[in-house]
C-alpha cells in the first residue's frame, strides 16, 4: 500500500483540512516520515508573498530529500501559485479546496493533473478522529465576506458560507464519544456563521454545549462587530474557555481606514474591557508596518494598546500580498522600524500577560497536550502554557492545578 505525507501549513482551518483528507485515505497508508513517502500532499498557505516563498522552499527541498515522491499541492496556495507552479512542474498535481474531499481517487492518477475546483463548495465530511492532537478543530464555515485591504484569502477561500449546523453536531458528537473534551471552533472568518441560514455562532454555541462530553469550547478569531448581545450572554456559560481572540488588526482609526477594517478603537476599547470585566483573558491580531504607519499613527497606536485590556496578541510586520490594495500604497515602512515597533507591541502584551497570570493562576483547568521525562504541557482556561511535573501519566488528561506558580512566559506547577 502507498504511504502519503502530509505537510500543513498555516491556520487551524488548514489543520481541519489536512485531517479531512486524512479521513479519506482508503486505499492509502498515511506515515508521519516524509522521507518513506509515495506521495507528499502540501497544504499550502498564501497569506503573504513570504508564505508562497516557504510553501515553494519546502516543495524543492522535498524533491531533494525524496526524488521518488508524488508532491501535490492543496490549500490555498493552489489557488494562487498553484498554476505556476503545475506549469514549471514543481508539483505532479493541484487541487483546489474543493476537491479535497475526493483524495482518494485523485491520489490514484498516473497522469500530471491540475483540478482546481471551484470556491463554493462545503465539506460534509465527519471527522471522527484528530490525529496527534488532544483538542478536536471543528471548522464551522468557510469564507470571507470582508475586503481588508491587505487580504487576499477571499479570491483564495471564497465567500462566506456556513457549514449545516446537523453536520456541525454529529461531528462534535463523534468526536465527544470518542474522549475529545475540548473543541476549537475554526474557519475563515468564524463569526459570520449562520449569516446564511437563520442562526448565530450564539445559537449554535448553546446547542454544542448540550452534547454530552463537550467540557470546553474555544472559538477561533471573531471580529469585534461579530460580538452582540446574545453572545455576550454565554460569557458566563462555565463550558465556554475563558479566553476570546478578537482581531482589531490596529488600534489608530486613521490605519483602520486604510485597511478597510470594519472597527474603530473607541468601540473595541468599550467591547474589550466588557469582556474582560467577565474574568476573559483577550488575544488579538496586530499588524504593524502597513503603509501609512508615519510615526504619529504609531505613537497614537502604541499609546492606545497599553489600554486595552489584552493578554495575548498575534503581531505580524506586515508582508506585502500581490494582487491586494495594500501593495500598491504609498509611503511603505522600512523594514527595521515595522520590525522595532514589532518588539514594541509584543514587549508591552507579554507584561500585560503576566499580570493577568498574576491575578489568575488559581483553580486552573488543564487539558494536558503532551509531555516527556515526567514534563507535561497544557494550556489553561485563559489559554496560558503551563508546564506540569508528575510522575503519572497526564497525556490527554483534564486536571485542575490549584495554584501554579506565575513565571515570565509561562506557568509551572507540581502534580501529585
């Protein structure tokens, strides 16, 4: 039998749609040694030029280290690069998103092949099984309905659309049954689900959490527009994660414009410190260095996080994406200043993050990830590390840590 390697890059939605294809393999042995591989499946990122030049490093490296091998190309990437690189015959085929779900047939061709699909499809594939993981990815949407200036990921992804809530609650019921306590809502842009088919991320968050074995749900990035009255009132829901990452993308109004954004700071700084007043500890994307970022909108920016009542963030020095208004505006930032006010931002979230841990490293709930040499790691109900000792074994295991010992990137504690 045939042994595929599956190579993912990029966002939890690709990690959901490895597993997909993963799910699919019958007539396949999946192997986790690139090396021993007949076939190399690439789930390809193209979220900034600097993840399609990652993507084509890694598929030449793989044709040195395995000559023999079958490289097809899937994720997004196929929809911007994949052409391109079908026609210098880097990789023996592309498929779009919406033929993963067909891999089984597809791997079985002879011939060079390029089948890209189209960008409206949804998956109805139930996912019984994560494997090596101890939190379960439900992707409950796909696509995107906003045109942030420096996107791309809608002409890769398409438009919004939901996946059927019945699919939604049989895949969570599998996985529930089959031990996952802990489930990560993912997609393209999460908080849009149900826009198209009269319900709410609230309404299916409440059916959720009625199945049987579901302890603890994560929601992936929401937009702050997407936070309304009747999500507001699950906060104090005890099986919703006490941590809610809400992309503002910057906090100058002058900037947000520029991007396209939908927010503005004067209301996240109300929603966000609504939120926090519930105990939530907050995570954000940030990106620093996009065109138009004189020093006055920076130092305005900076000024304005450190009120903000944040404990996580996602920084990114912005990376120019061909065939994007982003890339064609003027003046652009050097490269050492986005990289200076990079540090800048994630010096002041770190500080902010370990007085939060301070405040609130008692009566912690863990789901243990993954340990060795009687070291465990997990992360917390806030979505903090924390590194356990014990002598037994926690693999996988839900345990609560009384007090933890608060130090400076982490939580450590003892378990007997």
């Amino acid at each position: 039998m045939k042994k595929v390697y599956f190579k993912t890059f990029g966002c939890r939605t690709n990690q959901f749609d490895t597993q997909v294809m993963m799910s699919k393999l019958k007539d396949f042995e999946l192997t986790m040694n690139e090396e021993e591989a007949d076939v190399i499946m690439v789930n390809s990122c193209t979220v900034t030029n600097g993840a399609d030049s990652s993507v084509r490093a890694y598929i030449g490296g793989s044709g040195r280290k395995n000559p023999h091998a079958k490289v097809i190309l899937a994720g997004c990437g196929s929809h911007s690069k994949g052409e391109s690189l079908f026609e210098e015959k880097k990789v023996f085929g592309v498929i779009g998103h919406s033929e993963k779900e067909k891999i089984n047939d597809i791997l079985k061709y002879e011939q060079p092949f390029y089948q890209i699909g189209d960008l409206k499809h949804i998956d109805s594939t139930i996912i019984e099984e994560f494997v090596g993981k101890s939190r379960a990815f439900i992707k409950i949407q796909e696509g995107c309905d906003f045109r942030c200036s420096y996107c791309i990921i809608p002409s890769v992804r398409g438009d919004a659309r939901s996946h059927k809530e019945a699919d939604i609650l049989t895949q969570i019921e599998k996985l529930a049954s089959n031990g996952f306590g802990e489930f990560i809502l993912t997609g393209t842009n999460v908080g849009s689900y149900g826009q198209d088919q009269n319900s709410s991320m609230a309404k299916l968050l409440k059916r959720m959490s009625m199945i049987r074995g579901v302890r603890r749900i994560r929601i992936g990035s929401l937009e702050p527009i997407q936070i309304d009255d009747e999500f507001k009132e699950l906060l104090t829901e005890p099986w919703m994660a006490k941590h809610l990452h809400i992309a503002l993308q910057h906090t100058s109004d002058k900037m947000l414009k520029l991007m396209n954004r939908r927010n503005e700071f004067q209301t996240d700084l109300e929603l966000l410190e609504e939120i926090a007043s519930k105990g939530y500890a907050i995570g954000t994307d940030y990106i620093v260095g996009h065109p138009g970022e004189d020093e006055k909108a920076w130092c305005e920016a900076i000024e304005r996080v450190a009120h903000l009542p944040l404990t996580h963030v996602h920084a990114f020095s912005y990376s120019k994406r061909d065939n994007t208004p982003s890339a064609t505006m003027k003046p652009e930032v050097k490269g050492n200043l986005a990289k200076a006010r990079h540090k800048a931002l994630t010096e002041l979230v770190k500080e902010k993050n370990l007085a939060f841990r301070k405040a609130h490293h008692q009566n912690l709930e863990v789901l243990i990830e993954q340990g060795q040499n009687e070291i465990y790691h997990g992360y917390d109900q806030y979505f903090n590390k924390i590194e356990i000792s014990s002598n037994e074994d926690l693999t996988s295991n839900w345990i609560t840590i009384e007090n933890a010992t608060v130090k400076g990137d982490k939580n450590v504690a003892n378990y007997e």
